[in-house]
C-alpha cells in the first residue's frame, strides 16, 4: 500500500510475507512518481516481513524516482539481509538506509 503520509509525503507499505517481482517494484515506482507529481520527496519503505524481493525487482529500484531518500524499515535479521541486497545494488538512485526503528528512520528522513 503507498499512500501519502502527514509526517513524510511517501510511506510505502509492502503485504506482510510478500515476495516482490519485477511487477510488484515497477507499480510502486509508478505510483511513487504519479503521487510526487513532479517533487522529490523522502519516502519510508515498511518492508518487515517481506519474503523475497526478485533480481529483476532489485533492478528496478535501482532506477530514479521521485524519492529524494528512502528509509527502509524492517523488523528481523530477514529483512536486514533482504536490505543489504537492495543496498547492494552498485548504484542506488538517492540515499538509501535501513532502520528497525520507525522514529529513527523518520528522524534520518526528516534530515534532508
């Protein structure tokens, strides 16, 4: 669920257990970019639980979008290892940091 937040512009929330194709990551981007209409805006990612996210996913979120830095925010040892795969892509298109407490991704994100 993405949606527009009072605290920050952005919050993307993944389905609990998700596994994330390329599909999945390519609508999120696109509504990402329809909501920022045009503005850069950070975003805080909930991804805690999620299963998997696909190589072709990870790809996609290597790709500009309207997010000017992305939190992400997780719960487990799973989706700490889940973000260093995103966090490994070569190239992430603005600062990218993962966070198992929302209040310290939220700071982090406010410090732009």
């Amino acid at each position: 669920m993405l949606g527009v937040d009072n605290v920050l512009r952005l919050r993307l929330r993944w389905a609990r257990g998700i596994s994330i194709v390329e599909d999945d990551a390519r609508l999120a981007m696109a509504r990402v970019n329809e909501l920022s209409a045009g503005a850069s805006h950070p975003m805080l990612v909930d991804m805690a639980t999620t299963k998997s996210v696909s190589r072709g996913a990870r790809t996609v979120f290597g790709l500009p979008c309207s997010a000017s830095r992305i939190a992400l925010l997780g719960s487990s040892q799973v989706d700490k290892v889940i973000a260093n795969f995103i966090l490994g892509i070569s190239t992430l298109p603005c600062p990218t940091r993962f966070f198992t407490s929302e209040q310290a991704a939220v700071d982090w994100l406010k410090e732009e």
